[in-house]
C-alpha cells in the first residue's frame, strides 16, 4: 500500500513538472512572440527603409550626374524574418511627370547668357548683343535663325556633306544673297564631326544684323523673339523672363507591419522624408546662394516619363536618363520671384525658409516673394524615368 502511495506521488511530480515546463516555455514563446519578434521586425523593416533612402540618395545623384543613364535598385519589402515570419512589409512606387511644378519670374534683367539645342524660341528681348552658331559636332543640314517665329525673315546656314558652308539671309521672304564660307574645296572645307562655331552678328557672316535692325525698329515687331533651329549661343536684353517649369516627381510608399509607414520622394533634385503629415528635405536641395550670395544658383529637374505605378514585396530595378541639360545665366536681375506647387509645400516651405523669412505657403503652394540684386545662373535637366 505504501509503495502504491508513493508510486501515485512520483506520478503525480512528474506530471506537474512537465506541466510547469510547458508553462515556462509557453510564457517564454509568448514572450518572444510578443516582445522579441516585432521588436526584431521592426528593425528589420527600419533597416529596409534604410536601403530604400540610400535608393533614393543614388537616384539623386545619378540625376545631378553628367552620366547619361543608370539604373537604382529599390527593394519594394523587407522580405520578412527568416525562420520567424514570412510576413513581408511592401511598397508602392510612382511616377508622376506633371505631379509638381516651378515657376520663376525675373523682372529687369541686365543681360542673359543662353545655350540653345534643336528648335527652340526666346521671347521678349529687346537686344542681341552676341550670337553664334557653335556645336561640339557638326553635321550636314540647314541651321536657322528667324525673328519673330516667321520664316520670311530668317539666316539660314547650309552645311554641305562635302564641308562646304553657304550662308543666306532673307528679308520679307526675299533672298538677300548668298555668302559662302566654305566652298567644300581641298583645303577649304569643314570637317564634319569637329567642334565648329560662327558669329552670325558679322556682317561678313551673313546679314542677320540688318534685319534685326529693321525688327527693332518696328513698334509691331518690338520687343522680338528669336526662333532657333540647331545648336547656338545667344547673348541678349530681355523685358523680363519667366520660366515654367513642369518638375514632377517620383515616390516610394511603405506599407510596413512593425514599423511607421513612410514615404521617400525626389523631387526637383531633392530627397524628401514623408512621415505622416510631417515632411522635410533630407539632401539634394535646388538652391543655393554661391560668390558672397551675390549669384543664386539653381537646378530645375524635369521628371519625364509615363506615368505609372509598380507594387510589391519584391526587388525592383528604375531606369533613369537625363535626356537634356541646358545653362541660363541672367546678369544683375533686380527681383526674382518663385511658386512651387507641389505636394510636399511643407518641406519646400521648411527648407527656404532659411532663405526668406517671407516664404509662405497657400493652398499647395509655395511662394517666394523676392531676392534683389543677383545675378541668377540656372541649370535645368530633363531626366526620363523608366520603370519596370
């Protein structure tokens, strides 16, 4: 009977023991499950949202380079824990060419320096004071210069396979004679492929100048514009100028599990930080004063592309091309004013405010009332975005 008894009670000790096991590893499971792993994925996904701002910083520079095309790596999820969770946060990425835009208006211009390819119109001058034909490779065909967006009264200038080059200026649509440059003759001749340039404001060039003189003093004609086919340099006296430029702009969204969604925007050259309904700029800003603040420099991006989204948790590979560059050099502006639209105003309004306190923002706006007295060099970039 005693050894039945204590054989019961051996029994009974084993049982509670494997019963207290199974409540200690039970409590430390749920523990882990509810402390240890959403702890440790939510890192995960901060480390993730890491990668996709060091992303960001790349395709930022990539833009801002002088190399033609790359491509940016963007992982769209974490790709959740191994051996814990296969749970994967994911993201969305957009491209949105006429999603923001800039405007920039500049009043009493002393003189405009000006790179001009394909066809191209300057508005608003009132004197050219330098103009050249001038490419880094010259090839055979008609380059022209016409005044007032009309063909009657234009330079053309005809570069012949041969080499040879014939200049022709027309007045009301009549010829005013032909002046060859270059017969095309051994000796004589371009070659095609080098860098060539011409000052097309002397006389012994062609005849541009007389109809110019003719257009400014031509109440109807006056102030003029310049319309261009090729690639030329143009120095000139504007009435004023105003850019308006459609910049656009291309986003990353987080969907996370563990961690605060955000989102990453480039746009108008910089990486934008979106957190809730907080924004800021986190690098890559357009603006900048340069030579003791007296010259203002900014880089206007134009995100082009077609407009598209892509989702998943997956890896994802954008292609981006800057397609065109173009420098604009405005001498001793008296008063430059600017508006941004944008989804991001905050941020925008954030970051120049350190330039002007009276930057403020209205209805997705962004407006910067003046700077005075600069002299303002602007650098546009159109970068074309492709994704997969």
């Amino acid at each position: 009977m005693v050894i039945a008894l204590f054989r019961d009670r051996q029994a009974i000790t084993a049982v509670v023991s494997v019963l207290l096991v199974l409540v200690v590893l039970t409590t430390f499971v749920t523990a882990i499950r509810a402390y240890y792993i959403p702890a440790l994925a939510a890192e995960h996904e901060i480390d993730h949202m890491q990668e996709v701002h060091k992303s960001f910083s790349e395709f930022a520079a990539k833009a801002c380079s002088d190399t033609s095309s790359g491509v940016v790596h963007i992982p769209l999820g974490d790709g959740g824990l191994p051996f814990y969770s296969s749970l994967s946060s994911s993201g969305i990425i957009t491209l949105d060419p006429g999603g923001s835009s800039i405007n920039i208006s500049l009043e009493n211009i002393s003189e405009v320096s000006k790179d001009v390819e394909g066809f191209t119109t300057i508005h608003n001058i009132t004197n050219v004071s330098s103009l050249r034909m001038w490419t880094d490779d010259l090839e055979a065909g008609e380059y022209t210069v016409s005044i007032n967006n009309s063909t009657e009264n234009r330079t053309s200038i005809f570069v012949y396979p041969n080499g040879a080059l014939v200049t022709e200026t027309f007045a009301n649509n009549s010829s005013r004679g032909r002046i060859t440059l270059r017969s095309g003759g051994m000796g004589d001749s371009l070659i095609l492929g080098n860098t060539f340039g011409m000052d097309l404001l002397n006389m012994n060039q062609s005849e541009l100048p007389v109809i110019l003189n003719n257009a400014y003093n031509d109440p109807e004609a006056f102030p003029l514009s310049l319309t261009f086919n090729g690639s030329f340099q143009a120095t000139y006296t504007p009435v004023n100028e105003t850019l308006n430029i459609s910049t656009g702009y291309f986003k990353y969204r987080a969907s996370n599990n563990y961690w605060i969604d955000q989102e990453l925007i480039f746009e108008n050259g910089a990486v934008i930080l979106k957190q809730g309904r907080n924004s800021e700029i986190r690098s890559c800003p357009f603006m900048s004063f340069e030579n003791n603040d007296s010259l203002l420099h900014m880089s206007v991006f134009n995100i082009t592309g077609k407009k598209s989204s892509l989702s998943g948790n997956g890896n994802s590979f954008v292609t981006l091309r800057v397609v065109d560059s173009e420098d604009y050099l405005y001498s001793n502006v008296s008063n430059i004013r600017m508006d941004i639209s944008s989804d991001q105003a905050d941020a925008w309004k954030k970051y120049l405010i350190l330039m002007t306190n009276d930057t403020r923002v209205e209805n997705g706006t962004v407006y910067i009332p003046s700077f005075h007295n600069k002299t303002v060099w602007i650098t546009t970039r159109e970068v074309e975005v492709v994704l997969p």
